[in-house]
C-alpha cells in the first residue's frame, strides 16, 4: 500500500523460478511488473522485481442527436469540440481518475438550442454524456396605433419594450413544439394596447 521495496513471504529454494505478476490493481490505477525483471532463476535474493503503477485516465465523449448546424461544446470550461453531424465523438483531453468533468455548450447552433444530460460528474471509467438538439423558433408580429411605449411578455417572463409601431421580435427564442403566449405587461400611457393570435 505504499511505494518503496517489499519482500514476498515465502522464500524460492535455489535454482527455483520465480514469477511476479500482479494479482489484483489498485482503484484508479494500473500497475504493470517490468517485463526483464518479472521472472527469473533464484540464485540468490532477488531485489530486482520492479513494479510501476500509473493513474488511469478516461474518455470524456458526447452522443448528440437532432443536431442540423454546428455546435461548440466544453469540458470543464475549456477543451472546445465543434461538430456538426450526431453521432458520438470524444473530447482530446482525457480525464485522470477521481477528477471531475463538467460538459457544457459554448456556442448553440444557429437556429437550435442543445442541452446536455447529466453532464457533469466524477470520472471512474470511460464517460459519454448526451447532447440533445431541437429547433427553435423566433416570437414577434405588429404593433400598430401606437403613441406611447409598451412593455410585452411572452410566456411570463420574456418583456420587449416597443415604442414604435411595425414589426417585433422577442429576443429569446421558443424551442420546436413549444408554446408561447404574449401578453402586455404594461399599458402605454393614455392608451389600451390589446393583442390578438396571442
């Protein structure tokens, strides 16, 4: 359980062989016996078995489905991935064991929005976390009569300040098969604004 030398138990009687291999790994590493120094004859004490372990790393990778543009994810705020096509492909930098990762979407795709699912963790093995992409559309339409300012919202929390009549366009778009309902959060002074295909 610690580095340095170490000593079997039970001794090999003279011109008997010897064969050190590792039995079970440690958590998180992999230890390997040299090749040169593993097995041998015993002529004498042997002091020579050399054992050497190394952290084991993994692969952070991204399954993305319904994508159509091109998208820029990250693994803990940096390691950018761009990909343009679904399917399954890994970040370069691997993690080490016991290290966490966190995927994230830097640049959304034009005219998409992509979330990730259960994108951040602790990394013991190989990872592949899910990025799903649907389409979004933009909310607007007219105003028209208008002398004053008015304040709209969509669905509750979206507000637009307009002060001219034409046409608008809420700054947040509403993801493919989602609703949206437009409201006037506040009336133009000495007006009454009402909105119609709400």
């Amino acid at each position: 359980s610690s580095n340095g030398s170490f000593t079997f138990s039970s001794p090999v009687n003279s011109g008997g062989s010897y064969s050190v291999a590792v039995q079970t790994q440690p958590t998180g590493q992999t230890c390997t016996v040299g090749s040169a120094s593993g097995t041998g004859t015993a002529t004498a004490n042997v002091t020579s078995v050399a054992v050497s372990c190394t952290t084991n790393t993994y692969t952070i990778s991204v399954d993305i489905s319904g994508l159509s543009g091109t998208v820029v994810l990250q693994n803990n705020e940096g390691n950018d991935l761009s990909r343009n096509a679904n399917g399954t492909a890994p970040f370069t930098t691997s993690i080490a064991h016991g290290e966490t990762y966190s995927v994230t979407v830097k640049t959304q795709p034009t005219g998409q929005v992509c979330s990730v699912t259960s994108g951040t963790g602790t990394a013991t093995a190989n990872v592949t976390v899910g990025v799903n992409c649907v389409n979004t559309y933009t909310i607007g339409g007219t105003v028209s009569g208008l002398t004053g300012t008015v304040v709209l919202r969509n669905n509750g929390v979206d507000d637009l300040t307009v002060s001219s009549n034409g046409s608008f366009t809420f700054s947040s778009p509403v993801n493919s098969g989602g609703s949206y309902s437009v409201a006037v959060q506040t009336q133009p002074t000495g007006q009454t604004c009402t909105v119609g295909s709400a």
